[in-house]
C-alpha cells in the first residue's frame, strides 16, 4: 500500500474524528498516529481551526517509531544493548525522506564508520541491515505484503503517550520528538524559519498543558545531515499542503 493509498483511507477518517474532538472535547491532548503523519496532522489542525478551537500545543504526530529504530539499529556500532539508554535526536516527518536522523548528536556520542552511516540512514537489505528511513518498507517485505509493522508501531505510540501522560500528571524534564505546528509552540518560530515549514518533528519538552517548547537540534548538523534536511523539506511541504487542500475542498468541513 502506497502512502497516496493511506492519504485516502485515512484522510477521511481522520477528518472525521477530530470534527468529533472539536465538538465534544476541544481541550484533549490530540495524539495522531494514522499515516501519512505529514499530511493527517495538518488535516487534524485544520478542521481545529475551523471549529476556532486549534491548540498547538495539545495536536501531535507521534513519530516515536523513527526514534525507536534509530536507537534500535545503532546497536551494532554503540555497544550498548539497551536501547533506553541512547538518545538519538530525529526530526523531519515521518515518511521515507522526511525522515532525518541526526547520528552525530547521539547519546552518548556513538562513532559510525563513513561507509555505513549511508545504509544506516537509508536501507540495505544486503546482510540484512535494515535503515531508519525505510525500515517499515523492510518488516512489509519481510511478511510477504501480509502486514507492516504493527508490534513496534504500537510500542512507539505506547511510549508517546506514557510521556505525555507522565507530563500531564506534572513530571518534569519529560522530552519527546514529535511532529506538530511550529508557530504556535515556545520555540517553534525560529525552527520553522529556518525550515522554510510549520509543520515539523523535533525535540519537545511536554508538560501538563502539552507541547511546552520546540528544542532547536538543527544549528550544529553535520553536512551531510544538511543534505538529508533539505531533501526533507521538499517532502514534507507538499504532504503539508496536500493536507490542508483536503480540508479546504472537503464539504463536511465548511
């Protein structure tokens, strides 16, 4: 299934649901998890803002599975088995491309030899190494188009919202990569500016009232990670208007 093929499914589902949270429970944490992020988040945002009830802080796109593969594949290079104990820092969007990893802001600071960081980032099935960006292509070529990666999916939307619940209850230090609108969160302007996009994943602190600021992770990238963040921008600004457009042509919205 092609991610037009979920645009299509989802879009409609999405739209539909939220229209129900803007009604009936306008202040709720927003968790959006249906594919494609990029497009279905500002789907989400939009019917928000035609209900006059948009939060940026409290509408997210869970891209925790991204973070949970980066820290999950870097084993082989970090000697250290326990994934929980890597911060790997993962911004962009959640799709092919948009998907950037920055490995050289690692945690602790991992060395990735020059010729496999490329594989790493993107996908080598040879000797079965598996990549950041492509890696739920792998798991659906794995089951034979029977499935997609459902397991870790769930594990990944599990993590996000333990934090975002252990930060509504008021815990503290709480940070999240995740995928929202810039301009409405501390922070945010100056990443968007400097992405040319206001929709975009990175770094969040959470708290009790949601998003409580954008971290900028962008300022000391690598150039390589340069070339990958440009490539992503291109993705990502039209899976964004392809979002809004739907809202703007859908009926049931206006």
């Amino acid at each position: 299934m092609t991610r037009d093929d979920l645009f299509n499914i989802n879009a409609g589902i999405v739209r539909d649901l939220i229209t129900g949270v803007a009604e009936n429970c306008p202040k709720a944490l927003i968790l959006v998890i249906s594919n494609p992020v990029n497009s279905t988040v500002p789907i989400a945002a939009e019917v928000m803002k035609q209900a006059g009830v948009f939060d940026p802080k409290r509408l997210f796109g869970v891209t925790t599975l991204d973070v949970v593969r980066a820290e999950t594949f870097i084993q082989d290079f970090a000697g250290e088995k326990d994934p929980s104990k890597i911060v790997i820092p993962v911004v962009g969007g959640h799709s092919g491309e948009t998907i950037v990893p920055l490995f050289s802001q690692s945690k602790p600071a991992i060395n990735i030899p020059a010729e496999k960081l490329g594989p790493l980032v993107k996908r080598l099935f040879v000797e079965r190494s598996i990549g950041v960006q492509f890696g739920g292509d792998e798991v659906v070529q794995a089951k034979g188009g029977a499935g997609s990666a459902t397991l870790s999916m769930a594990y990944a939307g599990y993590r996000f919202t333990e934090s975002v619940i252990k930060a509504a209850k008021g815990q503290k230090g709480i940070i999240e990569p995740s995928y929202v609108y810039l301009p409405g969160i501390d922070g945010g302007d100056a990443i968007s500016k400097e992405t040319g996009v206001d929709y975009f994943s990175v770094p969040i602190e959470l708290g009790p009232l949601g998003a409580e600021k954008a971290q900028n992770v962008l300022s000391s990238i690598t150039l390589k990670e340069k070339q990958l963040l440009e490539a992503c921008k291109t993705g990502l600004k039209g899976s964004i208007e392809k979002g809004i457009q739907f809202i703007a042509k859908s009926p049931d919205t206006k």
